[in-house]
C-alpha cells in the first residue's frame, strides 16, 4: 500500500471511532478544541484555561474567534463546563459524557 493509502485508511478508521463515541456531528476545530482540552487534564475534574488550550499544539493555528466559538459549542453540548468558583475562561471537561446520546447532552 502506499503511504497515501495508508493515510487514507487511518483518517477513516478515525473518524469511525469519533463517531462510535458521538464526535461526529462536531466540526474538526470543536474535535481538536475537545481533545487538546482533555489531553492538558492529568485527572477528571481538573480546572483548564482557556489559554492552556489555546497554546496546546492541536489548536495554535486556529484563528482566535473560531476557537472561541468552537468553546461555545462544546459548552452548549455539555462536553465542556465553566469550573466552578473560578475566573472566567476556565473549565472542566466532561469526558464522562462521551459516547452518550447528543440529546442526552442537552
């Protein structure tokens, strides 16, 4: 196979797995947002900045007001929470709500 093909087969194989566990309806900047989000938390629950995943390398070529929106969705899905008793612009990912039904995120 060559290295094209290759390519081809694990971007597809990808996005099966995103969405067998109900990423599939997010755009490719509300994915990455996502994951560069959980992949700065060492543990469930942990606060994040905004600008921790802001600088993550996944979404450093995002333009500022596409990053921004694509935080307003995934907080609008759940997927992402403001952090309680903290400054603006910190959150906490749910990871725990993955895979679940989109209208059970709402």
């Amino acid at each position: 196979m060559d290295k094209l093909g290759s390519i081809f087969e694990l971007r597809e194989m990808l996005r099966q797995l995103e969405r067998d566990v109900g990423l599939g309806e997010l755009s490719r900047t509300e994915r990455d947002v996502l994951l560069a989000a959980h992949s700065i938390c060492k543990r469930p629950g942990d606060v994040i900045s905004s600008e921790q995943i802001r600088n993550h390398t996944l979404v450093q070529s995002v333009a500022q007001a596409t990053f921004y929106r694509a935080i307003r969705t995934l907080l609008g899905h759940g997927l992402l929470e403001r952090a309680a008793e903290t400054k603006a612009r910190s959150y906490v990912v749910r990871s725990d709500l993955i895979g679940k039904n989109p209208q059970e995120l709402q």
